[in-house]
C-alpha cells in the first residue's frame, strides 16, 4: 500500500478546521483503517472532533457512528483509545448521562493508553460539575442538612478528582491539563476556595504558558 506523503497528514489533521472537508477525506480513507501505518482513524477522529464542536443532534450521532468504527477496526490500538475517550464525550454531548458515567468510570479503571485516560477524566469532570450544580440547586441549605453535607463533599471531591488528575498524570496532553487546570480553578473559585484557585491559576500560567487556557488564568490572577 502506498502512503506517499503520509508524513504531511499529522499536520494537515491537526490544522483542519472544517468538518465537512475532513468528512470527505475521511470517507476515502476509510477502507484503510486496518492497513498498518494508515492514517485513516486520525481523519476520522478529527473529523468527530469538530462534529462535537456543535450542537446539532444529527452531527454528534454521526460522530458516534465513526468513533464506533475506529474502535472496532483501526490498526493502532493508541488510536482505539482515543476513539473510545471521545466517544465517552459524544455520550455526554448527547445527553446520555447515565450511560456516559458508566462508560468513563469503565474506561478509567481499565487498561488505556493514559493520555486517553487523561482525556475522559477531564469529560467526566464536566458531567460531574453538571450533577455538582443540580445538587446544590435541589439542596441551596446543605451546609446544615446533616444528609445533604457528606453527600455535596463525595460530589465535591469526585470533581476535583477528575479535574486534577491529568495534572497529577505524567505525559497526559498539556491540551486536557490545561482545560482541567482551567475548570479546576473556576469550580474552586465559585466554591469558595479562592486560595486554591489561585495556585492553580498560576500553575497554569508557568507550566502551559502557550495554550489557549493561559490567558484567561492570567486574567483570572489579575482580578483575583
């Protein structure tokens, strides 16, 4: 099989912006997935990629529909697992909470890759925050509610679990930790935990000084 120019579609991928473009280059690719050394999946996680950056029912379904694909025949067990974490997010995209909790605590308590553990904890985090601010919706008097209290605290620390542990990770993509860092310092920020949200602010800004999530830390110190 022939893959001449093979050594440009890392950069093409990751430069790709629009989905309907890289639909295309996916749909004739995609015979190839099993062909080692093919670049086939990484089209097609790209393309899913940005179908998961709206909102539109119809484009996260057709997002499942290829990461499910990639799970079931792509050549790089890597690429496997970054199918089946994003995966886990289409889930969540969908409103398919339940299912998407299930799924992730599976996938993070299996064998992975962990760069693509990295990445599910941070889409855990988000379904958790979401659960997090329903509770204290349906409990607005829980720091007196002697039930209410240690459930809002195992709630609590399960978020901050999730968010920090692509930071506590060695290797996991500086993309989720820096997302996870971002979140982190928002939930402890509005938490209260002014203190903590500031460390990690900082932490942030020195250690991912390049990613887009370091400018609205540094934003966040400076009014803070």
């Amino acid at each position: 099989m022939d893959f001449s120019g093979a050594e440009k579609a890392p950069d093409e991928i990751a430069q790709a912006t629009d989905a309907s473009t890289v639909l295309e280059k996916w749909r004739a690719r995609e015979d190839l997935l099993a062909v080692p050394e093919s670049f086939a999946g990484a089209y097609g996680i790209r393309t899913a990629q940005l179908m998961l950056e709206g909102s539109s029912k119809d484009a996260i379904a057709s997002a499942g529909a290829i990461l499910q694909e990639i799970i079931e025949k792509d050549w790089s067990a890597l690429r496997r697992d970054r199918a089946r974490a994003l995966a886990i997010e289409a889930l969540r995209r969908a409103g398919k909470h339940d299912e998407m909790l299930r799924t992730a605590r599976d996938f993070l308590s299996g064998d992975a890759a962990f760069e693509s553990k990295a990445e599910v904890s941070y889409y855990l985090a988000l379904a958790l925050i979401d659960d997090y601010h329903t509770f204290l919706a349906e409990n607005p008097r829980w720091e007196i509610d002697p039930y209410a209290r240690p459930q809002r605290q195992r709630l609590y620390n399960d978020v901050l679990d999730c968010l920090l542990a692509p930071y506590l990770r060695y290797g996991a993509p500086s993309e989720f930790t820096a997302k996870s860092l971002l979140a982190a310092v928002t939930f402890l920020n509005e938490a209260g935990d002014h203190s903590a949200a500031r460390g990690l602010a900082e932490d942030l800004t020195i250690l991912f000084p390049d990613t887009p999530q370091a400018a609205p830390a540094q934003k966040f110190l400076d009014e803070n």
